[in-house]
C-alpha cells in the first residue's frame, strides 16, 4: 500500500498508482525492472524503482504506456491488486506450471468463452457426441484388491472410444491423404469440425496479434466441453506433432463432458482424467493393431529409427511412438529410459513451430478462430443478425477490415481455404 507522506510534506505530483499493484502487474506479465525502464522510462531503472517504493509517481503519458506494457487497464493500477484470476476450467496442467496465468493465457481462455456463447445462442442444437462415453468410465478410488480389473476397464472405453473417433472421423484415409504433420493437423482439424461439429482453434498467439505470443510451456491446449457449443484450443507455438497430440487428447475431454486446460499431454503418468485422455488420444492416432504390424515389420532396424518411422506413418512424435511401444510392452523398461530423454531433447530441438503471420490473410483469421465459427459470424453478419462491430470483436479483428471483406466478398460464404 502507498504510504501516506509526513505532515507538512507534499505528495510527489503525478499519477497515484498504487506500488503494489504495479509489482503484481510486473509479476503476472514477468517483465522486470529493466524492461519496464527501456519501455516508459528511457532506461532509468532507478525511476522505476521509485514508483515501486511509492516515493515518485509517473506521468498521465508514462502510467498509458504501464498499462498497455504490462496488460493491465489504466484505472487498475490505482487501486489494490485485484484477485487472483479464477480459472473458468479444471487444470491438468503439470504441477510446475500451474502458477498464476500469463495474461495471454487469460487473454485465450475469455476470448474462447466468448466464441462459446456467442455460437451456443446461434447454434442452439444440442451437439450428441458431447459426453459420448461420460458414463463409460469410472475414476473413483477402487476397493482393496479390485486395481487391475478397473484399469483395465478404463483402458478398454478409452479403446472403445478412439476406435469410435477412428471410424467416424475416417482417420486411416485421411492419413493416406497428406504428407507431413502441418497437412495432417489441417485434415485432422477439419474432420472434428465438420463430422463432430466442435469447434477447432489452432492458434499460436492472443488473437491475430503477432506480439502478444503464447507460451508453448504454460498450456498446450483446452478444452470446453459445451453440450451445444463444444470448443477445442490448440495453442501451436510448440512443435507441430505435439500439437496434433493435443488436439486428439482435447478430444477425449469433449468425448466424456470435461472441461480442462493441459499442459504437454504425451506423458503416459497421468491418472484418472488424464490418463483416460493419453490413452484415448494415443489409440486414435496409432491404433493398436496397425502400430504392432508396423513395428514387426521395422524390426530389423533400431528401436531409435523404427520410432522416427513410425512417426511419420501416424504423424506424431517420436517420443510419442516410444511411448506407445513401451506401454504395448513392445520394449523394455531399461530400453524405454535409456532412449527417452535423448529422444526427447531431439523432438523438442525440431518442428518448433514460430509465430507465422504469412500467407491469406483472412484464411489465418478462419484457422485461427475455428473455420466454422468464422463462417457462422460472416453469415450472421451479412444476415444483420450481428453488428459489424460485434462481428470484429469476435474474430478479434478490425471493423473496417471485416466490412471490406464482407463488401468486396457478397457471394460466398464459406470460410477461405
């Protein structure tokens, strides 16, 4: 809290910012003292420094650029740190990173509520694959000596599960279809949207600004799991066959009604939720019996090589292959941890994917808010049913930049391949 100045002592002039909030709002955008300087300060730490101890106050100007440097409204920062922000889903994230979310990530997580609501209303039909398998699977404690029976019980629905999302979204054909991990995550993306009508989000930033970038180690996905407007969040910056696990582990979350937030999902040492959530997203993307078929035929190389085959065959990652080849009992515990962390260091060396603003435009605005929603809003605006405004809020772009598209495009409808 500021302290109130010694009688006869005149307050400092400026902008009264409280000095704790200033220090919680660094905290929460991780910016430091010195990069607080070089952006309002002109470098001099020590004027930041002050504003911290409540001995100096910045300028009208200068408190304009704190808030927008550190994403916080100006009026916050006169008042006392505001509550911690309450995460509207349950987080699965690794212990390690479930600390206060970044603004970016609170920035994601609200704009996809918004979408959410927005198309319930416009949707208005109940979607029947939400909670598909809810009330297939158990996750209460077991009774003494009952261990193995219910996890294999649970193991088998995840089975029953990923061979139903197989079947439907016709993953086998659409593996055939296209030749690398960016082609398949498109082809994936669009299946869901299109046979499971769940909005698909791959983004690697808050919106379509290239200068507020996700962090691929707080979250890597989540998941709404609406029954009318399901939603899934991919966030892409990480590499691009982790993104393509996400996306079918948020899948399973949709599948049994549960909203969550996951950091990397690979892992196979999750339990309860997120267990059923791996195992589901591992056999959809490399069904059993086809993963053991292949892996006989590669056995005459190296577990290394057979598992960077493999990888290309099912697009995901190596770790991911080495993984699901342990927990078939394909290999051996000591194999397993002699190769994983090598493995791993190596898929996370490579197909890092970075903030790329290239290519359509409007095509980027369509992926990056779901290709169906993205249609839904362009239709509903042209109908009248929503104002320009509204329309631009919702795919986080500019008013007259939408009411060109939509005045230059009358015709079409359809979101832009």
């Amino acid at each position: 809290m500021r302290a109130d100045p010694p009688e006869n002592q005149a307050e400092p002039s400026g902008v009264p910012i409280e000095p704790e909030t200033l220090r919680w709002a660094m905290r929460r955008a991780k910016v430091s003292e010195a990069q607080l300087a070089k952006a309002v300060a002109g470098g001099k730490i020590e004027r930041v420094r002050a504003w911290l101890e409540g001995s100096a106050r910045p300028t009208h100007a200068q408190t304009h650029r704190i808030a927008a440097k550190l994403d916080v409204p100006f009026p916050v920062l006169l008042g006392p740190p505001p509550a911690p922000f309450k995460l509207p889903v349950s987080d699965f994230r690794r212990p390690e990173t479930q600390s206060q979310p970044s603004p970016e990530l609170e920035a994601v997580l609200l704009d996809a509520l918004r979408k959410r609501d927005w198309y319930r209303a416009y949707r208005q039909k109940r979607n029947p694959y939400v909670g598909k398998f809810a009330n297939k699977r158990s996750f209460t404690e077991p009774p003494a000596g009952t261990l193995g029976f219910l996890v294999w019980h649970e193991r088998d629905v995840s089975q029953e599960a990923a061979y139903w999302a197989e079947q439907t979204l016709e993953l086998a054909r659409l593996r055939k279809k296209v030749r690398s991990w960016t082609s398949f995550r498109a082809v994936l993306a669009e299946a869901i949207e299109d046979r499971l009508h769940i909005l698909v989000l791959l983004n690697s930033m808050v919106g379509n600004n290239i200068h507020r970038p996700l962090d691929p180690e707080e979250f890597a996905g989540f998941a709404l799991a609406d029954p009318i407007a399901p939603l899934i969040f991919v966030n892409t910056r990480g590499s691009v066959a982790r993104s393509i696990f996400t996306l079918a582990h948020e899948l399973g979350h949709i599948l049994v009604r549960e909203d969550a937030l996951d950091s990397d999902p690979s892992d196979d040492v999750a339990e309860g939720h997120e267990r059923f959530c791996n195992r589901f997203a591992a056999e959809l993307l490399m069904p059993e019996k086809e993963f053991r078929s292949l892996w006989r035929q590669h056995q005459q190389s190296d577990i290394k090589t057979r598992c960077t085959d493999l990888a290309r065959t099912f697009f995901v990652s190596s770790e991911a292959v080495l993984i699901r080849a342990h927990t078939l009992d394909l290999i051996s515990d000591e194999d397993f941890e002699r190769l994983h962390m090598a493995i791993r260091r190596k898929s996370e060396k490579k197909s890092r994917e970075s903030i790329n603003n290239g290519g359509n435009f409007w095509a980027n605005v369509a992926i990056r808010n779901s290709k169906t929603f993205f249609k839904a809003v362009i239709e509903a605006t042209r109908a009248g049913e929503l104002t320009y405004t509204s329309a631009a809020r919702l795919l986080n772009v500019n008013v007259g930049t939408l009411a060109q598209r939509i005045y230059q495009d009358r015709g079409r409808v359809a979101a832009p391949e």
